[in-house]
C-alpha cells in the first residue's frame, strides 16, 4: 500500500513538471510548427558537439527549415517539396517529383555548419525555382541569381550569408558585368520587383524552352533586368520589351486625384505600346504610394478597351505591399499581372 502510495505521489511530480512542457509543445506544434522546429533545431546543435550523425541532422534540418519558411513565403510558390540533407562524393541536387523530395548532396569532408548550410541552399535553389534554368540560361547568371536569393532567404544567419558570398566571389571576381548585374538585382528587389516580376518571367521561359539553350537569350535577359532596374530608379521613358522571348508592357499609374481622367492616357499608351508591337503578351501595371488607387481603377477600363478591338485580358496577380520606393522605405507598392489573349481580328482602329 505504501509502495502504491509512493508511486503515485512519484507520477504526480514527474507530471507537475512535464505536464505543463509537453501542453506547450502541444501548443507550439498546433498553433506555432515552425517555432517549435527552430526550438528542436537549438536542442540539435548541443547535440551535435558530440555527434556527427547529429550535426548532420541539424543541418538537413536548418535548410528544410529556412526553405519551408522563406522561400514559399518569399516567393509565392504554393508547395515546395521536402529538402533532405545526404553526405557523398559531390554536391548535388536531386529533384524527386513522385515523392514530392528535393535531396540535397554534400561533399564528404567539410565539417563547418554554415558552410553546408551555405552549399546546400546554392545548390537546392535551382531546383526549386525550375531546373530547367540550369539548362536554358548561362550558369554563371544562374549561380548569381541563386547567391542572391540564398543570401536573402539566409538573412537571419550571418555566418551563411559570408559562405555564400566566399563561394560565389571566384566566379564573380574578375566579372565586372555580373559584378554591376548582381548590383541590380539588389536594388530591384528593394522594390520586391525581382519576386513578382524577374523570377516568374525567368522561369516562364526557362520552362518553355527547355531543353535548348539559345546564347541569344542572355542578352535578353539582361535587357530585362535592365529595363526593371530602370524602373526602380524611374529612368525608363519606353517601358516595353519586345523581344523573341520577352514581349512585355510596363505602366507606371500616376496622378490619381483625378481618377478617370488620369486613366485614360495611360490607356491610350497601352494601344500605341500594341500597335507599335501587336505581340505583347504581358502588361505589368505599377503603382505607388496614392496612385494604387488609380492603378486599381485601371484594370475595368483597360480591359473594356482591349475587348473592342480584339483582345481580351486576364488577370494573373494582384499584390500590394510595403517597399523601398525611389530610396522611400516603408512604401505602399503595388504589382498586377495581366496576360493579352487574341481573341479575334481587331474591329476598332488603334
């Protein structure tokens, strides 16, 4: 009886204290997952000082946990496949599309956490934007553009931040023209136009033209990524690609205290933009601060516009959100994405 007595005042101790620990990691794993990962993340790496197998796992960890919780955030993707972390004989990716897995190779040998971190986003970043990429576009650009992504994904770890950019340093050592490209991306994506705009026209034709590799497509590219970065800096008076694989039209929407009447200019730059290049297949409206509202405004009569001579417009994004404008940070910015389809001969003149 006493031994019974004694047990159960035993359970009652062990339960006061781990009761209330296992309810807030309850709580935590409902309501909070990705605070609770970075919790078992912490309890990992005291762990690991003492085991390799352990540093592995912290490490596998890390990059799954930075992936699932920048890069969707960061860049729109609906689902991003599950990173795992192996040790072999060369980094590498490996996408696993049936199991929804992108495993991530690492060179047997480095023991330095950040640096795997650091290899192990370089090298998963191709694969979860498009691996066609790889294929399509130079590989010095794709490695520019996965360092950038990666340092911003990083941003929270600055150890991974120097390793990335110690990796990428050789290749743009001696590159002054990718040395000024990365500059650019930078300041486009201030403007969080390198997110909504570069990325998903890069991975539209990446995917469209895979798997040949057209050396002509760089400089088109760069002219993209020019001509945004002009935007940026409010330095494009012709916003208009019209290229074989880039056939885009930027409006900037200004003035609104006016709505209706600031609107039909722009409507009208719209039909002479068409005119001028009737295979536009893109129009990007922008806005900023007061003049979202216009630019909002624009979509109807814009598209009752197109309707009457023939093309019809379709809605494929809307954001607004906080950005650097023109050096303003804290700006209320504003990014819609509206593909042209021909539905029949022009009956109107332009």
């Amino acid at each position: 009886m006493l031994e019974e007595v004694n047990l159960l005042e035993l359970w009652r101790t062990v339960w006061s204290i781990l009761g209330p620990v296992l309810t807030v990691i309850l709580l935590l794993y409902v309501f909070y997952p990705e605070k609770l990962e970075k919790i078992l993340i912490q309890v990992l790496k005291l762990f690991s000082l003492i085991s390799d197998q352990v540093e592995k796992r912290v490490v596998s960890r890390e990059v799954t946990y930075i992936v699932s919780t920048h890069f969707a955030k960061s860049f729109y993707f609906e689902e991003v496949p599950k990173v795992i972390v192996k040790w072999g004989e060369e980094d590498e990716a490996i996408l696993d599309l049936k199991r929804n897995m992108l495993v991530v190779v690492l060179r047997k040998g480095r023991k330095r956490r950040h640096e795997n971190i650091a290899r192990a986003l370089l090298k998963a970043i191709p694969e979860l934007l498009a691996p066609e990429m790889k294929v399509v576009y130079d590989l010095k650009f794709v490695n520019s553009l996965s360092a950038h992504i990666a340092r911003s994904l990083a941003r929270e770890y600055q150890p991974v931040i120097a390793a990335i950019n110690e990796f990428i340093a050789s290749e743009i050592e001696s590159d002054k023209a990718l040395k000024e490209l990365i500059s650019m991306l930078i300041e486009i994506d201030d403007q969080s136009l390198f997110s909504r705009i570069l990325l998903p026209e890069l991975i539209r034709v990446a995917r469209s033209r895979y798997p040949h590799r057209d050396p002509e497509i760089d400089e088109e590219v760069l002219d993209l990524i020019k001509m945004l970065h002009g935007l940026v800096r409010g330095e494009i008076s012709k916003p208009l690609l019209c290229t074989r694989y880039f056939k885009i039209l930027f409006v900037r929407v200004a003035r609104p205290e006016k709505i209706m009447a600031a609107l039909e200019p722009h409507i009208q730059f719209v039909k002479y933009a068409i005119k001028g290049c009737p295979a536009i297949e893109t129009i990007y409206v922008l806005a900023a601060g007061k003049n979202i509202v216009a630019a909002k405004a624009l979509k109807s009569p814009l598209e009752k516009e197109l309707e009457n001579i023939g093309i019809k417009c379709r809605i494929i994004s809307e954001h607004e959100y906080t950005g650097t404008y023109k050096g303003a940070p804290h700006m209320r910015l504003y990014v819609c994405k509206i593909e042209l389809e021909r539905t029949m001969q022009a009956s109107t003149p332009l």
